[in-house]
C-alpha cells in the first residue's frame, strides 16, 4: 500500500481519480491550489485507489495523505 501525500500547503481544487481506478506512475490523482497557482500531485508508482482522504475545497498540510493506493 502507498500513501498520496500533499507536497505544498495549500487547497484541494480538483480531485482527479476516484476508488477501485488503476493508476499508473505520473498519472495525475489531485489538483491542489496554492497562491493561485495550481499544483498537480501525481502517482509515483502504480496500483488500485483504495482509499480518497480529502475533499475538494478542503485545505491540507504538506505531508497529509491524500489518496491510499494499493
């Protein structure tokens, strides 16, 4: 299992994958907001989203999950 996490402080603006969907390496999962600038946070291996741990508009901190993969 592997842990999505959050790589900026900032807003979940769009939420890109959604449970039971294959992922491959580089595959987008969440978009995060950030100074108004939008970050992308990419798969960095493959496997099945097991598990969304945040919400669109939801604010997180650098280092929360995001999405569990397995």
């Amino acid at each position: 299992m592997a842990d999505v996490e959050a790589h900026i402080t900032g807003t979940v603006w769009k939420i890109e994958c959604e449970i039971g969907q294959e992922i491959s390496e580089g595959d987008t999962l969440v978009i995060l907001e950030s100074m108004k600038m939008e970050m992308p946070v990419e798969a960095e291996d493959e496997g099945t989203v097991k598990e969304i741990r945040c919400q669109e508009g939801q604010s997180v901190s650098e280092g929360d999950t995001l999405v569990v993969l397995e």
